[in-house]
C-alpha cells in the first residue's frame, strides 16, 4: 500500500511538471497559444490516463 501512495504522489509531481513546463511554454509564446495547446492536450491526457489506472490498481490492491 506504501508503494501505492508514492506512486500516485509521483504521478502527482509529474502532473504539476507538465502543467508548470506548458505555462511556461504559454508565458514564452504569448502569440501562438493555440498550437501549443494542441501539442500539450495529447501529453496530459495521456498523463491524466497513467494516473486512474495507477489509482484503480491501488484501489484494488488495498482490498
């Protein structure tokens, strides 16, 4: 059960990595927001995706 909490604290940092680097991006390409957001969707779906099946295997696990 440890190691379940660390990996969805883990998934967690990462998520606010992603969301800190794609600010960024924002804040450095004022312009053209919209190219950048539809290169960035893809990468936190994804993200997004990692995290519910890590949280649903910790879910099952801990019954």
């Amino acid at each position: 059960m440890k190691g379940c909490i660390e990996n969805e604290l883990a998934k967690r940092i990462v998520i606010f990595n992603v969301l800190a680097i794609a600010t960024l991006l924002m804040l450095l390409f004022e312009g053209s927001l919209f190219p950048i957001i539809v290169y960035l969707m893809p990468l936190l779906i994804l993200v997004l995706a990692i995290i519910l099946v890590m949280i649903r295997k910790c879910s099952l696990s801990s019954f």
